[in-house]
C-alpha cells in the first residue's frame, strides 16, 4: 500500500483567496495560462472534487490538488 503525498500548509496572510491566484502563489503552475489549462482540463480539485472555476474563493482550510501535490490554504 502506497502512502499518499503529504499536504503542505500555504499561508495566504488573509481569509480568502481566488483558486487561480493560489495555484500560482502555491507554486502549483507557473503562469495564468497554465492555471486555465490545468482548471479547464478538470486537473484541479478542492476539497476532493474537481472544480472548474479559476474565480472560485478558497478559504481557511481548504485543500487543493494539482499533479501530485496537495496544499492547505491556512492563515
């Protein structure tokens, strides 16, 4: 049995940020472009659901994934 990755804890230094501004703040993608491929292609999930919206507002506590990396938006 394969252990899964580690999540990784993300300050944001507030409460809410945008799912395309996280992924690149996060060091997920590189650049807008990769973020609405990654997103359109259905690559992207939080909270262990795919999610389509670069708009949509992370919150405290939320966890996204992207190619095998799982990170934690935290205060």
């Amino acid at each position: 049995m394969t252990n899964p990755a580690p999540t990784d804890d993300v300050p944001i230094g507030g409460e809410s940020i945008r799912l395309g501004q996280f992924l690149k703040f996060a060091g997920l993608l590189d650049s807008g472009g990769d973020v609405k491929e990654a997103i359109v292609n259905g690559y992207v999930t939080v909270n262990g659901e795919v999610d389509l919206r670069r708009g949509r507002q992370l919150k405290l506590g939320d966890v996204v994934s992207f190619g095998g990396r799982t990170v934690r938006v935290c205060p």
